[in-house]
C-alpha cells in the first residue's frame, strides 16, 4: 500500500510499505479521508512537540489522526465491528491498567499511545491497523463529514471540561477548524450566547453563518483591550466561558480581567514555545479556573451524533479534499504558512 512516512523533521515521503494485516483484536481500514490537523504540522516540523522532545515518541511513523473508512479486515477476537462498517477511530491507545484508564481518562494514560502522533501509526495511508477497540461506528454520515468526528470529539471535551451549558456567554479565541467545532459544539451544549475572536474576516463571517452572536476582530485592538471588548458584549460581567482555540499568547495573558467572577478557561489550543504569562491573583480573586483538554476523551459518540444530526456542519468546514501524493509539499507549505487560500480543514484522499 501507500503510506506517507515520516522519517526525521520536515522528511516526508510517499511510500510503498507492506499491506497490514490484522492481530487478532485488530481490524484493518480502508481510508476514504484524512484530515490534516495542526498537530500533523508540529510532527512534520518536529521541533516543539512535548512527545517528541521528552524522547517517548519515536520515528518513522505514519501520521494522521483525523480519518474514516471502512472495515476491510478483522483479526479472530473482533465483534464490535465487521467488513463494511463505515467507522471512525478514537486516538487515543491507553494501557488499560494505570488508574486513569480504569477511570475511563485513557486519553492521559502516561503511558499511552495515540494513533497517528505517538508510536502508532495512523491514517496517512491506504489502509490503517488499529485495536477494533478504538473504532466507532460512522453509518449514515457522508466520508467527508465523517473525517470531522476526531476533531468534533476534541471540541466537545473541551466544552465538558469546563461544563459549558445554559446561560453561560461562551469566547471562542481562533476561527480555525478548531475554533468553528468549538463554536458548535458550545451551542449544542446549551450556550446562551458565543462570541468568537479571530483577524480573518471570512473566518468571522462564517463564524456568523455557524451561529456566533457576536464577533470580535482581532486585528482591530490591542490584547489588553480585550477585557474592555468582553465587557461591551456581556452587560459588562465578561464571559463565563472562554475557549481556547489558537494558542495565542499575548490574548491568553489578558484573559482572566476577560472572565466573569467563576470564569472558566478550557485550553485546546496548543502554545508550542510561546509562553504567556499569568496572574494568579485574578484567578483567585474572582475564582477563575484554567483547565487543559486533550484529545476527544470519551466524546467520539456524541461527536458522530452531532455531525449526523447536523448540529455540528461540516461542510462549510471542509474546504479541500487533495491527494495523498500531495501530503509532503502541503504539509511543508502550511508548516510556513503557505497553505492554499482560504483553507480551514484539509482532507486527504489516499
């Protein structure tokens, strides 16, 4: 089969490798879609990757962890899956005994593997093998919508581990792929009102086309404006909620005087060496909390469900669908920020 590989920083390349073949609790995929998330660009980069830098990932390894397909193979002890299930992946492989995976958080298992991005490889490829204990079932979705449900699933943990809901007035900081799933996925959770952060003004047009009430254009203030902008939008309380999306430092470091007394930040976002900083006297004064999510936890489910019933819409997320062959140049370009105009999510087609 064809497999992208990746072999030592920004060393990409399309490969003929051996077809896999399922062990017994496996099954074997045959992708339709591969989504490029900015994580496959800090792997291609592989400079500022935590994994990689603390030495317990290695390379080569297949990347992608934004996929669907369908079941082709499985290995003798498989029964929650057959050939021809339509299916997506959860990414996350736990040991399945440290106390965070007998908790059910085998998304933080110290020791886990995640497919795609840490010793596992993943969906860059005609085919992927993964325990049939981490595919999901993804009937009555369209491929190219289905290829969305790794990134739904993040964004939906991410509004669970800050328990959005009725009537908290919800910030999304970032437009991206990310940021758009977050807008949604807020709004399914029962959000009074979302606003959303960005500099690009299609990004925040479509923002308004997926539901915001408000948007905020970033490149028209300074950070420290953005508690006066939250409390022009919010009666003059700040948000109950702000969602993290970009990784934008100088923001980050102005977002508590953002937040409502009992505010809460939900960080998805990745920082990689940017390092804002924080007084944590305004978290304790008015008992702000900051919390990170990682990965989609156990929200694959829901996620499927969301983008079947149309809660979360893909298609105006989804901007190009490009071969596979084109995946060491594309992941070069976006890595430099030369992606192709006006792309959100990126899909591959092996």
């Amino acid at each position: 089969m064809k497999a992208l590989v990746l072999t030592g920083p920004r060393a990409m390349s399309l490969e003929t490798v051996p077809d896999p073949a399922p062990a017994p609790h496996e099954a074997v995929v045959q992708v339709a879609f591969a989504g490029i998330c900015g994580t496959d660009v800090e792997l291609f980069v592989n400079e500022h990757l935590l994994h990689y830098k603390m030495g317990y990932a290695r390379l080569p390894i297949v990347p992608g962890h934004e996929w669907t397909g369908t079941v082709v193979a499985t290995g003798r002890e498989v029964t929650n899956v057959k050939a021809g299930d339509p299916v997506i992946a959860e990414v996350a492989l736990g040991c399945g005994a440290c106390r965070f995976c007998r908790s059910g958080h085998y998304n933080v298992c110290p020791d886990r593997r995640e497919v795609g991005i840490i010793n596992q490889n993943g969906g860059f490829a005609q085919f992927a093998c993964i325990p049939a204990s981490n595919l999901r079932k993804a009937e009555g979705l369209d491929p190219a919508h289905a290829a969305l449900a790794e990134p739904t699933a993040v964004t939906l943990n991410g509004c669970r581990k800050v328990n959005v809901a009725y009537p908290d007035r919800v910030l999304v900081i970032g437009a991206g792929p990310i940021g758009l799933l977050s807008l949604q996925c807020a709004r399914a959770c029962g959000a009074q009102s979302v606003t959303v952060l960005d500099r690009d003004p299609a990004r925040l047009a479509l923002a308004k086309k997926l539901g915001a009430d408000e948007v905020l254009d970033a490149s028209a203030f300074s950070p420290a404006e953005l508690p006066e902008r939250a409390k022009a939008v919010t009666a003059g309380e700040g948000f109950d909620v702000a969602l993290e999306c970009a990784g934008a430092a100088a923001v980050f470091e102005h977002l508590p005087l953002a937040l409502a007394r009992l505010g809460r930040v939900s960080v998805v976002g990745c920082f990689g060496e940017h390092h804002p900083r924080i007084n944590p006297d305004l978290l304790i004064a008015g008992e702000r909390m900051i919390v990170g999510a990682v990965g989609g936890g156990s929200s694959y489910a829901d996620a499927v469900n969301l983008l079947r019933a149309g809660k979360v819409r893909a298609p105006e997320v989804v901007t190009h669908k490009l071969p596979l062959a084109q995946g060491p140049e594309l992941l070069a370009a976006l890595s430099e920020r030369r992606g192709p105009a006006g792309a959100l999510k990126i899909l591959m087609q092996p």
